[in-house]
C-alpha cells in the first residue's frame, strides 16, 4: 500500500489560537438565559433535534466561546442516589463572533438523548430539560471547554474535510460560517451521516453554500435510506472510498486537515479507510502497525493502535 501523502512539500504549521477555558465550573457556575429554541429536524422524523441559543449576556462569558469548544450545562435536580447531577458538555454551533453576529449569543444544536432498552423507554436528564426550555428561562451554565478542536489561527492556509455524524455537525456549522465569512479560497468538505434525509441537520444552508460556492461539497450519507453501489449501508467513512474523485485529491494535498465529530466509534471507520486509501499522514501509529500492511490491520489494532495525528481533530462522545 502506497503512502497518498507524497506530494513532496511539508504541512504548514497548524497554530492553534489561544482560548479560555474553564472560567466557570460546576463548583462555580454562571447563569444565561434562553433566547431561541426549535425544532431543526423534519416533522417527520423520528429523531428530534433542536437548534438552540442561549443570551449570555451578564454571565462573563460574553464573546469567548469559539467554534469547535463546548459549553457545559447544569441540569437541576438530583440523580437516583441523591446527588445534585452532573454536567453535560454540548458543541458550540454558531461562530465565534456569535449567533447572527453577536457576540452574547451561543448556540449549540441538541438531541433529546431517549431510548427504549429491552422494553423499558429511558429519558436522558440533561438532553430533554434543555430541549424543554422557552425563551426566558435561565439556566445553570460553564464553560468554555476544549482547547484543540479547533480552526487553525492561519486557517486560509488549509483545506478541511469534515465527517459529522447526527449533532456532531454543529461544530462545523460555526467553523463553516467562519471560513466562508473569512472568503476562504481552499476547500472545505463536509461528510454528513445521518439515518434519513429527515434527518440533514441545517440542510439548507450546507446545499446553498455547495451550490453557490465552487470550493465548497456537501455530501450526505443517509444510512437507512440509501445504499451504496454493493448494497451497503452508507456511511461517513464510506465516502472516501465512493467519492474518491474529489476526496483524493484534496485528502492527498500536503496542507488538508480532517476534522471528526460525532458518535463515539465512528473514528475507527475513517481511520481504517484513511488507511487502506493510504492517507497515513492523518493518523499516528502505537507499535507494530507501521511495519504492516494497513489492508490487513484488525479492526482491534485499528481501535486501540491508531491514534489522530496533528493534522486530525477529533471528537467523539
Ligand atoms: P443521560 O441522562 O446522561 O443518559 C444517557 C443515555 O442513557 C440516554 O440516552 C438515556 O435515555 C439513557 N439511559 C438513562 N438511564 C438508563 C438506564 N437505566 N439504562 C439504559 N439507558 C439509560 N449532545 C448533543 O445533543 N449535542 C451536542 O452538541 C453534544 N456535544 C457534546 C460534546 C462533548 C465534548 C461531549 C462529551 C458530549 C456532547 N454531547 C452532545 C452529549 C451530551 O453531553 C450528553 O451526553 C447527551 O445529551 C445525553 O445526556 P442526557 O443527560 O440527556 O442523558
Ligand atoms: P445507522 O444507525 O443506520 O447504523 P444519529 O446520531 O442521528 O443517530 O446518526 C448517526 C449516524 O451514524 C447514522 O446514520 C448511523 O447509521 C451512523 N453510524 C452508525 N455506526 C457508525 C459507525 N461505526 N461509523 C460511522 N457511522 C455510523
């Protein structure tokens, strides 16, 4: 198996910006205030999703969040053994400059986290109390969180493949409006895996920007709906192979960056496709993996012997 990485010239140095962190914790939270909440899946989908921004104005955390970090959330109330419950931490979708422009609106982009597991329907605490908030209401919050998934400081001189999967594209949605507001000229790519179309979360801004901007793609890989040409199921992972004509080249540039967000497990896909593909400059190798064939690692080594490299973000929960 070939390395694809061979174009001679060196990655540029990725820097990352400098972000705060952890100005409130849960010992030491802060309180906003809901400003907008709905509904961003079809009707007639089977999952629900929301679209929501919080007003942080008075909290201290007005215009810090950047694209790529998180903000955490204190649900209120107490656990089953009587202990207040914990925080959960929620992907920032709009850009750093803020919702619309200002710089006191957050949004994130949340999914009633139900399901039913042998007969019994559970419902996730955090995930629904916000999903159940109106505008006005306040709430417990901290943050920001995370300090390298982020857009590169010089990001004009990358390109970026995106694989989402479900509200692992909010991220992308803030870092997408930032690198189009900014005129980016390389190309950005977004691998979107969802079950049904009903499902394509901000589907109308990502194919208005594929259809009006040249150096932008938006490719959907709807699981349960579409199959691909052998039959199987479509999944993110399986785009590099089913789209190579326009991933190669770009995942082949020496100054692309692969960005991943989503459900956890869905890095070992990529990875083993980056792989076969011979992509391996995007991963980092633990023992003996470097001196074997890629086509013949076990999905065990591909779990826990490969790694993210520096030009790879990733995100999974
Ligand atoms: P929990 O109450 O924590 O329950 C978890 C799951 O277990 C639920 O599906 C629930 O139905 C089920 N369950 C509950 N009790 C039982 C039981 N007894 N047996 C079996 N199952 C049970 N989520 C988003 O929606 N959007 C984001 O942008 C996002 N970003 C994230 C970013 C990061 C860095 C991380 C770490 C996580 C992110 N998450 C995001 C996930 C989020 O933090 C929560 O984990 C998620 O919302 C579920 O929390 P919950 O309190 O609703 O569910
Ligand atoms: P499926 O559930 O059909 O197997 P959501 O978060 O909205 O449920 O979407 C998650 C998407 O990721 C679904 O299309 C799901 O497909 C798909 N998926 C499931 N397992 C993996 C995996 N290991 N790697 C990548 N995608 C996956």
């Amino acid at each position: 198996m070939s390395d694809n990485n061979t174009n001679g010239s060196s990655t540029p140095k990725i820097i990352l910006p400098e972000v705060e962190i952890n100005l409130f914790t849960p010992k030491k939270p802060t309180t906003a205030t809901i400003a907008e909440n709905y509904i961003c899946t079809d009707d007639s989908s089977p999952n629900v999703i929301r679209h929501i921004t919080i007003d942080l104005s008075g909290s201290g955390m007005e215009g810090i969040f950047r694209s790529g970090q998180s903000i955490g959330i204190l649900p209120p109330g107490e656990n089953e053994k009587g202990k207040p419950h914990k925080l959960r931490l929620y992907s920032v979708s709009s850009p750093s400059k803020g919702e619309n422009g200002q710089p006191y609106l957050v949004s994130t982009t949340v999914k009633r986290a139900n399901e039913e597991v042998d007969g019994v329907f559970y419902t996730g605490v955090c995930s629904n109390y916000l999903s159940n908030l109106k505008p006005g209401d306040s709430l417990m919050i901290t943050g920001p969180s995370g300090k390298r998934f982020l857009l590169p400081e010089n990001s004009e001189e990358f390109n970026y493949v995106f694989f989402a999967t479900g509200t692992g594209v909010a991220p992308f949605r803030g870092m997408i409006m930032e690198l189009i507001e900014a005129g980016h000229q390389g190309q950005i790519v977004l691998v979107f895996g969802c079950p049904y179309r009903t499902d394509l979360l901000y589907r109308e801004y990502f194919e208005d920007l594929d259809s009006c901007h040249p150096n932008v793609h938006y490719l959907k890989m709807t699981s349960r709906e579409d199959r691909r040409e052998n039959g199987s199921k479509k999944y993110v992972q399986t785009a590099i192979e089913d789209y190579s004509e326009l991933l190669s080249p770009i995942l082949g540039a020496n100054n692309t960056l692969v960005y991943l967000c989503g459900m956890k497990g869905m890095q070992t896909g990529i990875y083993e496709q980056l792989a076969k593909q011979g992509f391996l400059d995007y991963l980092n190798l633990r023992g003996d993996l470097e001196d074997k064939d890629p086509t013949e690692w076990t999905w065990e080594e591909l779990k826990t012997q490969v790694k993210p490299s520096e030009r790879t973000f990733e995100e999974v929960y």
